[in-house]
C-alpha cells in the first residue's frame, strides 16, 4: 500500500462525521501503517505537524486513503502532491478495522 502515486491528490470532502472503531483516523493511520507518527504532514513541501488522518483520493487510486495530514493541507481545494515516503492507508473499514 505504499506503493501507490505521490502525485495528483485531493482532500475528499464532507468526512469530518466518518469515525471507525480505531477511535479516530489519526489511530487508524497508526494502525495500518504500523508506524509511528510522522514528524511532518504528508503534503509535499509542508514542514507543518500533521494533526489529523485525512481522507484523500486518486483518480489511479482505487479507494479513498489516509494519510497525515495539517489543518491547512486539509483545507486544500486544489490537488496537491504527497512526499515521496508517504505511507497511504485505505480508509475502507471493511478492508482494515472492521475486516
Ligand atoms: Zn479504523
Ligand atoms: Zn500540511
């Protein structure tokens, strides 16, 4: 799952009221990524602490993911691109949390 593109991603919008049984998204990310927290948002070229697991999508993506993410970058209306290392989870509880 880390394979994926860096390039072309947009915020999905209106999934602020989505939870899944991880509590929140940031733990999902977590979870899924077995990693720790990154330091940096995942938005290429944003130095900001990333706050938040946010939706994002790919039109050569299949399904929506997450990925850390700042209160600014989330934000974002236009696409934006990922940095390079930026493990992306699949938000689809039935394929991770509520398999
Ligand atoms: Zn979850
Ligand atoms: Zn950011």
């Amino acid at each position: 799952m880390s394979t994926v593109t860096s390039k072309n991603w947009k915020n999905k919008k209106g999934t602020g009221e989505r939870t899944c049984v991880c509590g929140s998204w940031k733990n999902h990310w977590i979870k899924f990524a077995k990693k720790d927290w990154p330091e940096y948002c995942s938005v290429k070229e944003c130095g900001n602490a990333p706050v938040l697991g946010a939706h994002v999508i790919n039109a050569e993506v299949e399904g929506e993911r997450i990925v850390p993410m700042c209160d600014s970058c989330n934000k974002l209306q236009e696409s934006f691109d990922l940095k390079g290392e930026v493990t992306v989870v699949r938000a689809n509880t039935r394929e991770t949390c509520e398999k």
